[in-house]
C-alpha cells in the first residue's frame, strides 16, 4: 500500500512536496499512517502571498463579517467530526472522550469567538480605552485605538493539541483580519492538515487567509517581517531557539511563548481525609494524570497536601488510578490511551526516572497488562505517582516536567512553606486549590496569582460546575509567566490584543468624534 504524502497550503494553492517525507505512526499499533514534508517549497513567496493578499481582503472586513466565517468554519469542521476522531485515535493514540478535549475543545473556542466578533459589529479598528485629556485645554485629548496588524501570523504548535492548538489562536487571529500559516508539530501533523483541507475546500476564506506548512521548521522563522506576529507552542528548548531568532531579537516581530510548566494544587491545610476539599483534589488529579495520558501543558505535576493528609491522599489517589485501564484506545474499557510516539515515551520513562532520584513511587501502574496492545510496541505509559515528605530539599522535582500521566505528591507544613515550593515552579501556567473557605481562595489567589496565568478553585459549591484544572476555557486567560514561556493568550476579547497594533491618536474632540464613528469600543 502507498502512504499518502500530504500536500501543503501556502500562496493560496496545494503543493506536493518532493523527496519521501517524514512518516506519521499510530503510537499503538506502530503502523505508518502518512507522510509529511515541505521539501521545494517556496516559504518566501507563500508567505508574500498570505501577508498581501490574504491580509488585504480580510482587513478589508469588519469584525462582524470576520465573525461571520469563524461560525461558517466550525459548521464545516462539526460536518467532518467524525473524521478527525478516527484521525486522532490513529495518529495521537487517544480515547474518543480525550479526542473531544482537542477536536470538540478547538471548535468550541471558534464558536465562542464568532459570538464575540459579532458583537463588534460593522467596525474595522478598536477603541481602547477613553479619551485622555493631554493639558488644560480639554479639546486637545489623546485616544487610543487598536489596528490589526498588517502582517501575517505564524503559528509553531505543539504535537498534543493538533486541533484545539490551531483553532485557540487562529479564531482571535482571523477575527482580528490577520493569514494564519500553521506549523503542525510533526508527530500529530495529519488532524491539522486535514482540519485545514477541509476549511479551505469549503471555500470560505479568502486566499492566504489560512496555509498549513507540514514537515520540517527550517526557514519558516526566516520569512517574519516586522508586522508579522509568531506564537509558539511547546519545550523551553525551543522556545530559547525562538526567542533568539533575528527576526524576534532585532525585527521586532511580535512573539508569543507557551512553554511547559511543573502546575500544582494546593489543599487547604484546614482539609480533613473525610472532608469534600480532599475528595475534590483526589479526584482532579487523578483526571489531569490520565486526561491524554497527561500531554496537556497544564496538567497538575505538584500535588501540596498538608503532611497529616499526605498517607492518606497517597493511598485515595492510587485506588483511583489502579482503576485505569490503559491501552489500544479502539477498545472501549480502555480508559487512558498512548503517548503520542515512542521518543514520547522513552522520554517519559527517562523523566519518571529522574524524578525518583528526588522521590519515592507512591504508585505505579505499569506492572499492569495492557489492554489490547502490545507493550513492546504501544507507546502506552501507565501512571506513576510519585511522593516527597521533604519536598523543601528538592530540585528536579520542581524543575523537570516529565510530560506524560505522573504527579509527585509533596507534603507541607505551614501554608507560607507551600506557597514558597509552589513559587519554585518560576511560573506556571495554572494551579488549583482546593478549600471550603472563601477566604482562604481569595489569599492564595493573591499570593499566587502573579506566578500563574489561571488560579483554579474547586470548593464543594462549584464541584459540578467547575470546568477543570486542566481545561483552557476561551474566557479566560491562558498562558503563564516565567518558565511558562510568559505569555498570553485567550482571555476573551483580551485575545485580540496580541493581533493588534496600538496607537494614540492625539487630536482635537472633532477628530476623535470622527474617528470613533468608524471604531468599536473594546470592552472586555
Ligand atoms: P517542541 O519539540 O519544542 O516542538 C514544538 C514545535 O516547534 C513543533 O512544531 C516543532 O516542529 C517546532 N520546532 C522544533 N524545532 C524548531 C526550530 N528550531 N525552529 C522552529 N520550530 C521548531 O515541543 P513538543 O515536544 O511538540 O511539545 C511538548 C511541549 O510543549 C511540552 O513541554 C509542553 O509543556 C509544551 N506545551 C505547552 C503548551 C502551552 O500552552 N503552554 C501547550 C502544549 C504544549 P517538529 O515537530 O517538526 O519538530
């Protein structure tokens, strides 16, 4: 049988690449599935293409009718769900309730921002905030006003959210009237290039608006000019690589870093072994161990439990993961999938590996079999959970983030001590408390906050609403500071701002009376 090579959008037309292509597996059967490159590939022109014409049309909409093709792409997208399911079990090994997370996740977000784009209406600029007077005389006033910008962005995703990774930026992108050229992680490409197929054989973008580049990243950081935007997602590693790109370092192209982080959550140090904090914390952790076998950049790494709870949540955590099947996630007893490829997983065990010079292993469940896969092939992990008494005395701990289903659990004696083992996380993207006491939250989400780009409270009275830990919600912000990569995104129409260029505008109320009759007020 031929392995398909996927073709790649970019000038505003399919291209073939030449040479063999780097093959795409299914991480459980470890069957070649398809192949990626981008080998003759001209990025210079295609890149001149997205940025003059697909910029031009879309800038020359308004925000409504912007808003008008995110909602006509998340039609095209619910018509083909069914397709990018089997996509995602082949080629990311995920059961279908973890698939949604991605797939359900990415056009829940569009669908979001096409409400909110509506609601900016005929307009085609923003106005930020109020008129400031600049002296004594009250008619000489400055106003501020968001433009797109008139580049294009690049996006350089990561290999666990093919979908949702590509659709949280490009909603607020296209709304804002800016081409979108994505770069897949190579590992999971396929659920983005067909994402990106079907949108574009809908016909509803204008050409350049959206380009899919396959394969290898070289040269594509090469093409930014100054009003091109470049958000990256995934290791620090190459994050640094990103950061110190010429065109980043002396261009001035705008950036924007999700990089990984070692999250934690904190129960109340008032908490009791029968009390509902703690089966909430419990149960949360052992959902943000086992959701995609924990490849979500926010999973929970740090579990901080006062030192009398710290048996007694060992013990509730591990019965609940011994419940974890784990497997061929075509099977429907399976609960957790696989990795998302063999170098996942030997990275993995290399990382639990490390961890435990600092720690002891509370659980582990790969002693288990697998469910309808082979262990020497699948690249299935079982979860590991890991403990420290004396979490004060590590280091790796709360440095290394072993991308897979394994937390450490860390005991602490005084709430200012967790609060200080947290902050050795240098930034994190969330963190979640788990407590009855209002006053209690609203302390921590100070003493936290400025280290993290969400703080999560699950007391008993939200326990059915709460939306998870690990849930990146498109009203609120996600990103983290620090090692997180200190960016931002989501947030609402906060979003929109990464897309925009801000100006004063400093003239006589005349003028901004005029100017304001063609702008929007930008209310969060
Ligand atoms: P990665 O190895 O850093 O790769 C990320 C992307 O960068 C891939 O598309 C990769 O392409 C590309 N890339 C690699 N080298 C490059 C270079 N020199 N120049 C430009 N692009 C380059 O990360 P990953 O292993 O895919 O992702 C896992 C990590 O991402 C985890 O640490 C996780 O915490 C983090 N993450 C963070 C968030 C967040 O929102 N904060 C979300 C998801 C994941 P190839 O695949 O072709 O190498």
């Amino acid at each position: 049988m031929t392995i398909p090579l996927l073709p790649n959008y970019l000038g505003g037309r399919w291209h073939t690449t030449s040479g063999p292509g780097t093959p795409l597996f299914d991480p459980v059967l470890g069957t070649e599935l398809v192949r990626v490159g981008n080998t003759g590939l001209d990025l210079e022109a295609g890149f001149r293409f997205a940025r003059e014409q697909g910029g031009a049309v879309l800038r020359a909409l308004s925000y409504a009718q912007r808003a008008a093709l995110l909602a006509a792409i998340v039609k095209v997208l619910q018509a083909h769900r069914d397709a990018y399911y089997d996509i995602a079990t082949a080629n990311s090994g995920t059961t279908a309730k973890d698939s949604a997370v991605d797939i359900d996740g990415g056009i829940f977000t569009l669908g979001y921002y096409a409400k909110q784009g509506e609601a900016l209406g005929d307009a085609r600029a923003l106005l930020d905030g109020e008129r400031i007077r600049m002296g004594k005389d009250p008619l000489f006033q400055t106003q501020h006003i968001l433009q797109p910008t008139p580049g294009l962005a690049l996006f350089i995703n990561a290999f666990n959210f093919p979908s949702w990774g590509l659709w949280e930026k490009a909603a607020p992108a296209l709304l804002s009237g800016v081409p979108v050229i994505v770069k897949p992680a190579t590992a999971t490409a396929w659920l983005t290039q067909r994402m990106v197929k079907d949108v574009i054989d809908a016909n509803i973008l204008p050409p350049g608006a959206l380009s899919v580049v396959c394969g290898s990243s070289a040269g594509l950081m090469d093409q930014l000019q100054p009003f091109d935007v470049v958000s990256f997602t995934g290791s620090a590693e190459t994050a640094r690589l990103i950061r110190s790109h010429p065109a980043v370092a002396s261009a001035g192209v705008r950036c924007n870093i999700e990089a990984d982080s070692l999250n934690s959550a904190l129960l109340d140090p008032s908490a009791t072994a029968d009390g509902e904090a703690f089966n909430l914390l419990v149960g949360e952790v052992v959902r943000e161990m086992t959701v995609k076998a924990g490849q979500k950049c926010t999973a929970i790494r740090r579990v901080f439990v006062p030192r009398a709870l710290f048996d007694a949540a060992a013990q509730a955590i591990a019965t609940k993961l011994a419940r974890t099947s784990v497997g061929n996630p075509r099977n429907e007893t399976v609960r957790m999938g696989s990795l998302v490829s063999q170098e996942q997983k030997a990275s993995v065990l290399e990382g639990i590996e490390k961890l435990r010079t600092e720690a002891e292993v509370l659980y582990d469940g790969r002693g288990a079999a697998l469910v309808d896969a082979d262990a020497a092939v699948a690249a299935c992990v079982a979860p590991v959970l890991l403990g420290s008494r004396e979490p004060a005395k590590a280091k790796l701990l709360h440095e290394v983030e072993v991308f897979g289903p394994v937390a450490t659990l860390m005991a602490y004696d005084r709430i200012e001590q967790a609060f200080e083992l947290i902050h050795r996380g240098e930034g994190s993207l969330v963190c979640s408390v788990y407590s009855a006491d209002p006053a209690f939250i609203a302390r921590t989400a100070l003493e936290l906050g400025s280290a993290h780009g969400r703080v999560h409270a699950i007391s008993p009275d939200v326990a059915a609403s709460q939306t998870g830990h690990g849930n990146v919600m498109p009203m609120s912000l996600h990103g983290g500071p620090g090692r997180a990569g200190g960016g931002e995104e989501l947030g609402g129409l906060r979003a929109l701002g990464f897309y925009h260029r801000r100006s004063a505008v400093q003239a006589s109320s005349a003028a901004l009376d005029a100017l304001a009759a063609q702008a929007v007020a930008l209310k969060y």
